[in-house]
C-alpha cells in the first residue's frame, strides 16, 4: 500500500469521526433545545365530593407556546367519591419534566334524615309517644341510621320536639324535628266574606308555610277572584258557603230567596274549581243574629231546618276573633282568639278575609303558632266535623 493512499484512509476517518462528533454535538444542542423549551404545569384543586362524575383539570404542557399535552404520562387517580387527598403525576414524554398535582376530594354535602311517620305527633299524653323512627343517609357514608341520636325536649306544656342529630364523617351535620303534641283540643280557623285579592292570597301563603289548613266561606265573586278559589281548593283547604250576596235586606227575605243564595254561589264554586261541592254553609250574621227579624220573622228557624233537607251542614263559631267589630289591631284579635281557645273541645274561630282586614293577616302566624304550642290540632271543617252551632234568635 502506498503512503498516499494510507493517508487519504486517515483523513476520510477523521472526517467521518468529527462529522459524528458534530452530528452528536448537534443532537445533544438539539435535545437540549427541546428539553429546555417544554414547560409543564398543574395547579392543585379541592374538589367537592359528588354523586356525578366529577373532573378536574389535567396538567398541560407547551413547548415554545406550541401545545404539546398529548405528550403526557399521567400517574395517579382520583376516587371522586372519596374524601381524601390524592398526589397525580405527570411526566412529558421524550423530556425531563415532570409535575405533580394534588387534589383534595372534600365531602361538603351533609347527610340527610328522613322521618318515618308523621312530623306532626298528636298524643293523648306524652308517655304514650312510641318513636316511630328515621333514616339516615350519606353521600358517602351510605346508610348511617345507627350515628342518629334523638332528643326530646319539652317545650310548653302541651308541646314537645324531638330533634334528630346526624353527621357523617366528613362532620357535616344535619337535624330535623318531630313535634308531639299533647292533644288539648281542636281549632278550626274560618276566614268569612272573602275572597279578596288583598288579604286572602296572603293568608294563603301563610297557611302554606305553616302547613296548616283552614276554612273559608266565601261570598259571591267576580273572575278576577276565581284564580284564588282555586288556590284555596288545590292547596286543600275546606270551601264553605256564606252566600253570593251578603246583604241581609236580599237574602233574608224569604227562606227560599236564602237557600237561592247559596245554591247560586254552590255552582259559581264547582264551576270554579272543576266540579267541587261544597255543602258546608255558614248564614251571614250568623244562625244566631237578629238582623233577620226586620226582613222575615222567624226565618233563622226555619232556616236552620230547611238547610238539612237541602243537604247542607251550617257552622257558626264560638271564638270570635271579633276582627268585623272592635278589634282593630293584629294583638287585639290575637288576644281575643287565645282567651276564646278552651281546650278539650271543638274550637271554631271566626275571622274575615275580605278586603281590609290586614291586622287579621297580622294576627294570623301568632295564632297558629299559639295552638300549636298549646297542644291544639289546626284542621279545617269537613262534613263529618262536628257543627259547632248557635241557636236562632228570630
Ligand atoms: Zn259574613
């Protein structure tokens, strides 16, 4: 071999080794152009626990802005439905980098007790009471019944409640409570000579939240009444008849004219509320007035008889609210409907809705409240309630 041949040989090496050392160096360079460039990041959540499933936000990452995040291996789960805290790991594939991320799964939701049994207990006496029991239940926790603890305390004579406690294991707590009642009686709150748009859908509303029902005896409306008629029916409270008109110069004039007014507002009703009949009727003034004798002598008697043959049941009261007369304000009617209370009997308590009595709107949570606290059962008056009755004066 010559000595030019083995030169070139040498050279061609060299070359090829400093072009691998190039090649190399450019490689690296290059790598580290890449590694350096990626950017990854995760930011830590809490996370409530829920019944759905929930997500949270996984890492991205970005080389020179451009989004690579398909790029990541993820490490790690999360059990939604398990409080906890959990570490997830990220790494970018092909790089260095890598993150964690930690999520706390947080039970916020408190558990919830469900009463078996009324809420609303009548007793004839407090040892009688049996619990009637409950459940308990968790989003997480599942069936925790057995964590319940029940307390009754007393808090009128007539009046208990129990309360129920719950928590689960995240300490969120619950309660709920059941009133006993010491039965001390009945009272049957009627509203007369409505409806009005004023005052009636108030008394309504406050029925409603109070869940008590009641009784009205209604007069004669127009349309724009009929929407509260309805209301009155679908919220289950009782539809009595007073007459479609109050004018005691018309309707007492004859026993038949008095009949006709009611007979006349009886359909206006089941029209109104799509074939309700109401047989229950309260005689304007009351069975025991004496504004009749001026128009017909002797017709409250008759009347009081003639109301059976045409099917109808009449109620008056005994406690007045006197709310139509000298009680102006909310706690004169209050006071005049607690002393009239008496317990072991029906108590048949006579207000008015009609337009303007707002102290008797006023008045109306305070009595409620009254009764229940005193041992009374609220109850509207049906056809199988006992009538509380006057006797005729004419
Ligand atoms: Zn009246």
């Amino acid at each position: 071999m010559s000595m030019k041949s083995k030169r070139s040989r040498r050279r061609r090496r060299e070359t090829i080794i400093f072009t691998i050392l190039i090649l190399v160096t450019l490689v690296i360079l290059g790598y580290f152009f890449f590694d350096t460039n990626v950017v990854i990041h995760a930011q830590d959540e809490e996370i409530q626990v829920t019944n759905i499933d929930d997500e949270y936000e996984e890492a991205k990452a970005t080389w020179l802005g451009i989004d690579i995040s398909n790029l990541i291996e993820k490490d790690g789960e999360v059990d939604f439905q398990k409080p906890g805290k959990y570490v997830v790991k990220y790494h970018v594939k092909f790089s260095t980098k890598s993150c964690e991320k930690t999520v706390v799964v947080k039970d916020a939701m408190p558990p919830e007790i469900t009463l078996v049994g009324k809420s609303d207990v009548v007793v004839q006496n407090i040892s009688e009471y049996e619990e009637l029991g409950y459940e308990a239940k968790d989003n997480v926790d599942g069936d925790i019944t057995g964590r319940v603890k029940a307390n009754m305390k007393q808090v009128t004579d007539n009046y208990y409640e129990i309360e129920y406690y719950v928590e689960d294991s995240s300490g969120n707590k619950s309660t709920c409570i059941r009133k006993v009642m010491v039965n001390a009686g009945t009272v049957f709150l009627t509203f007369d000579d409505g409806p009005s748009e004023e005052i009636t859908p108030e008394i309504l509303d406050i029925l409603k939240e109070k869940n008590v029902k009641a009784t009205f005896f209604l007069v004669g409306y127009g349309e724009n009444k009929e929407e509260i008629v309805k209301r009155i029916y679908d919220e289950g409270h009782s539809i009595g008849l007073h007459g479609f008109s109050h004018d005691y110069s018309v309707i007492y004039q004859s026993v038949d004219a008095l009949m006709n007014n009611f007979m006349t507002l009886q359909e206006m009703v089941k029209t109104t509320t799509g074939g309700y009949e109401s047989n229950l009727i309260r005689f304007p003034g009351g069975t025991s007035n004496t504004v009749s004798r001026n128009y017909c002598v002797g017709i409250m008697s008759q009347a009081t008889v003639k109301a059976g043959e045409y099917g109808y049941v009449y109620f008056d009261w005994n406690v007045d609210s006197n709310d139509a007369g000298g009680a102006k304000t909310a706690d004169e009617i209050y006071q005049n409907v607690i002393s009239g209370i008496q317990p072991g009997r029906n108590n048949v308590v006579l207000m008015h809705d009609s337009s303007g009595h707002t102290a008797t709107k006023d008045a109306l949570e305070k009595i409620i409240d009254y009764c229940i606290l005193n041992g009374y059962q609220i109850k509207s008056i049906t056809e199988d309630t006992v009538p509380v009755t006057h006797n005729p004066n004419n």
